[in-house]
C-alpha cells in the first residue's frame, strides 16, 4: 500500500477481467499505449489548468475506484500501465504530486471512466460521467 492508502493490485491476476469489463466503453481492438483513442460514446472531454482540483467532484469521495497509472519509463514486462485501488481523495493527492502522464480512474463496476492525457485534456466515458463533464464546461472558469 502507499500511504496505507492506495492498494497495488496484481496486474496478473485482475488485467484479464478488467480489460474483458471494461468492453462496455472501449472499442473493440482497445489501443494499449493511448486509451483514449479508443473510447465509445458517450464521451466528453475538458481542457483544465489542474484537473486533480476537479476530481473530487467528479468521483464520488466514499467509492473505492480502480486506479490505472501510465508506465512512462516502460519498466514493466507486460502492459504499459500499472493498477491500483483507492478513494479519489488520495488518488487526486497522490496525481498532484506528478505531472505529464495519462491516468485513468475507473467506477469497480465499470460504469464510467475518467482519464487524463498528458496534455492536460481530462476525458469521461460513461453517461453519468459525461454529464459531470458537460456540467463542467458550462459552469467552470479554469478551462482552457
């Protein structure tokens, strides 16, 4: 665990299931390297100075949601992400303290996804998410 908050989960054991689930908001063929490439809809997507401001907003606080880190250094053998399972507020800490990679947080029933690029665009799939992010646009004065 980090910060006996944030639990890493054996990417071995639960990246079957999670890519086999996840078919509900991806396309079919789901590009490894750029999953927002690769998104259905409905999907929407938001161009902020900080997104970990807004993400406590987005993602209920009291819900346990997957956490899916991009391997930047390519240190790993297998997939270019790594898997974790947390609450928003420490995952939104924990991607304050970094920059310039994609994340994506993800419902544990797979009823919406939130991502962020390394270029600062945050993306939602999902209805109940889209329409956080539409509300956003409308109502949010950090947007680029």
């Amino acid at each position: 665990m980090i910060s006996g908050q944030l639990a890493f989960m054996n990417t071995n054991r639960y990246w079957c299931q999670f890519l086999s689930d996840s078919q509900a908001w991806v396309k079919k063929g789901l590009n490894y390297s750029y999953w927002w490439s690769s998104f259905k809809e409905p999907s929407c997507s938001i161009h902020l100075e900080y997104a970990p401001d807004v993400l406590k907003e987005l993602v209920p606080l009291e819900e346990t949601v997957w956490f899916v880190a991009e391997d930047w250094k390519r240190t790993k053998k297998h997939g270019n992400f790594w898997l974790y399972e947390g609450e928003i507020a420490v995952i939104a800490d924990l991607i304050g303290e970094m920059y310039g990679f994609e994340y994506y947080i993800v419902s544990k029933k797979f009823e919406w996804l939130l991502g962020e690029d390394r270029h600062g665009v945050l993306i939602g799939v999902g209805q109940s998410m889209t329409e956080k992010i539409q509300y956003l646009k409308s109502n949010c004065e950090n947007v680029r």
